[in-house]
C-alpha cells in the first residue's frame, strides 16, 4: 500500500512541475506563445485597444495582444498545462 501512495505522490509531483513549467514557458512568450503565431499589423504605437479573445476557430483560440494583431494558438497547447497541474495536484492531495 505504502509504494502506490509513494508512486501517486512522485507522479502527482512531476506532472505539477511539467504542468507548471509548460504554464509559465507560454507565459514568458507571450504574445506569440510557444505553439502559436500572429500576425504582424505595424500600427503607429498606442493606438491599439488591449488584450482580448477573439473566440475559437476550429481547434484554435484567437485572440488579440494588443487589439490590432491577431494570434492563434492551438487549445491542446492551452489545455495541457491546465489539465497537468490540476492531474498532478489531485494525485498529491489523494496520496495523502
């Protein structure tokens, strides 16, 4: 009993980490994030109109940095992080 809570607790712990890491990776390279691309409008600086989502095509979210450009990002790429930190941490708190 006590090696399935050591090995729920050891994976719970790696799928947070990997979940967290993936998280904080897209958010550094936000606008263009890791996965996705946007596209390239040269307007005069402070005329765009702040961050927004756009609504999902297919399966991509688009989405606006800046209210000019449009970027599109993949929802696995989204998803992911959120789905491995929520299994990682629900393994943590079962193993207790």
């Amino acid at each position: 009993m006590a090696a399935t809570v050591d090995l729920r607790k050891y994976l719970g712990i790696v799928l947070l980490v990997v979940g967290l890491g993936v998280g904080f990776a897209q958010l550094n390279t936000f606008p263009g994030m890791l996965f996705g691309g946007c596209t390239e409008v040269n307007v005069p600086e402070g005329e765009g109109q702040g961050i927004g989502s756009i609504g999902i095509e297919g399966t991509s979210l688009l989405y606006t940095p800046d209210g000019v450009n449009e970027c599109s990002i993949p929802l696995p790429a989204v998803l992911a992080p959120i789905g491995l930190t929520t299994v990682g941490g629900g393994l943590l708190l079962s193993a207790r």
